[in-house]
C-alpha cells in the first residue's frame, strides 16, 4: 500500500481485510488456520500426467515440473513447508534437482510462491515471474495486504521478468506467459504445446480467478482489480485449451482424473476439451455474484 491511511482510514482498512480473509477461510483461529495449511501440505506421490509433464506438489496446491533433455522447469513452491515434498518427488521421479535451470511462479500468494526460496536455493535455478508480482515475491508479501503477516511468504529474488505473450524457452521447452491478472495483479498463467499419440495439445495452468482474500469493493485490493478481473475473463474464453491444470489441483478434479489414468492409461482423462470453458465459466459467475454481494453489503453498511 502507498500513502498514508488516517485513523479512520486504516480502521475501514483493517475491517475490509478482516472480512476478505474471514470469507476466504484465512482468518481463523490459530488452529483452524494450521488445520488448513495441515490439509493443503498433505503429501501425495508424484506422476506423470503427460510426457514431460509430472505433478510433483502436495495433494493441495501444485507444483508441475516440464523435462527436457536441456534441463527441467519448475512451476510453482506452494506453501514454504512444501518445498521439502517437492524436491523429494522431483528426485522420486528420477530427476536431478541440479538440473532444474528454470523456477516460475503463477502468483505471489503465500500458498504458491512460499517454497520458491529453498527450491532455489536447492536447484540453483533462475526465478521467472510476472513484473507485476515482482515486489511482492521479493518482499516477502501479499500485495495489497502488506500489515497481514499470516499472508507473507520468505522473499525470493526474481531473476526475470516477463509480460503478457513473452516465452520462456529451455531446449524443446517453450512455455507462453499469459497475464491473467485480478487474483493478484501479476497473475500468470502459462500456456505450452505439446504432442501425445501423435495428437498436438494446448496445456494451459491457468493462475486463478477466484476473490479468496481479495478485496473488490473499496477499499480495494489494488487499483483497477474488478476491471482486471473481467479482462482476464475476457482474454481466457477465447483460449483453445485441451489440458486444464491450475495450483489448486480441485480445480481441475486432479484426485478423480488421476483415479481414472491409473485405471485406464491408454485414455488419458486430462485431455479434455470442456474442462477449461466450464470452470472458467463457473469462475466468472461466482466473481459477478460474489461482487454483488460485497458491494450490497457496502451499501448496507454505509446506512445512517
């Protein structure tokens, strides 16, 4: 945050962010709030979910790691107790952690930047992120809700940059940087091509829409967030995207679709057409609803 808030300003503040977080379950009691980081850092064993593409994070937020013979690329740290399950399924997998050569990051939350620090540390690799979440990541906190300490993350430094349609390549890999801002304001989604059976695929990791913490009624996370949202709502629909992953694997249904590969893997559940429009689809409804909840409850609250 910029500026200096009055009395009165930082108390609207305080009270705003108090309610963000207790509607997005993180603000709680001591217990519930580690009952959930407890859940999210749940271990799970790593698998492949394409050739070249492997789930190496915990059973709740996660990490995805893209192989080539030139080396690998990391996506995500989630929670900083996570960084340790990740470097054990990268190594479960068979894969050195000296040859991870590149980090990237989808948002600087707490919950999927947390463990960036010691993965790079580990890896010795190179941090690649949004310029927008760049201050955040190295600051160690959750842009726009700087006082909340519960929400910050071991700072790392960021090696690069990127912007919206820049690609970061590594050997045969090349992965396309999709701003898709409004969760945070530097947001990423990355977009990759790859062949399966002799088919071409659209992967896509898509950061998130989701409010959780956010505030989207004033006083606002960060300046123009609505607008942001809707924007990426916008850019996205037009996406062509054949394998839907996310950092929350419930957003994609990982648990079910994992299930099903392990049943049957000549038919491969995560390539599926209709999963990416149906969620985003869901996501904008839930934004809409939820904006006119907040902004009705504003209103209410501002009555004589």
């Amino acid at each position: 945050m910029s500026g200096k808030l009055s009395l009165a300003g930082k108390g609207l503040w305080l009270r705003a962010a108090a309610a963000a977080l207790t509607a997005a379950g993180l603000m709680a009691s001591p217990a519930v709030a580690q009952s959930q980081r407890e859940r999210w850092n749940t271990p799970t064993s790593p698998f492949k979910i394409l050739e070249g593409i492997y789930y190496v994070g915990t059973e709740g937020l996660g990490a995805y790691l893209f192989t080539s013979k030139d080396g690998h690329v990391l996506l995500d740290g989630a929670l900083p107790e996570s960084a340790s399950q990740i470097e054990a399924s990268i190594t479960a997998l068979g894969f050195r952690l000296s040859d991870v050569k590149i980090l990237l990051n989808s948002h600087a939350h707490f919950d999927h930047s947390g463990g960036l620090a010691q993965l790079k540390a580990a890896t010795g690799a190179k941090l690649i992120a949004h310029a927008a979440d760049r201050s955040a990541l190295e600051g160690g906190f959750y842009a726009g809700s700087e006082m909340v300490k519960a929400l910050g993350a071991p700072p790392v430094k960021v090696d690069q940059t990127v912007r919206d349609g820049d690609v970061v390549r590594l050997g045969d890999l090349a992965l396309t940087a999709r701003h898709t801002p409004g969760h945070s304001p530097g947001c990423t989604s990355w977009e990759m091509r790859t062949t399966e059976q002799g088919s071409e695929l659209n992967v896509l990791v898509f950061c998130s829409a989701s409010v959780a913490a956010n505030r989207i009624t004033p006083p606002l996370q960060y300046p123009g967030i609505v607008e942001d949202y809707r924007r990426t709502f916008r850019t996205v629909s037009s996406l062509k995207v054949d394998v839907f992953l996310a950092p929350h694997p419930e957003f994609f249904d990982m648990t079910a679709k994992r299930a099903a590969l392990s049943r049957s893997p000549s038919s491969n559940p995560f390539i599926d057409r209709n999963a990416f429009p149906a969620f985003i689809a869901q996501q904008e409804a839930d934004f809409e609803r939820e904006l006119e909840r907040r902004t009705q409850n504003a209103g209410q609250g501002a009555r004589p």
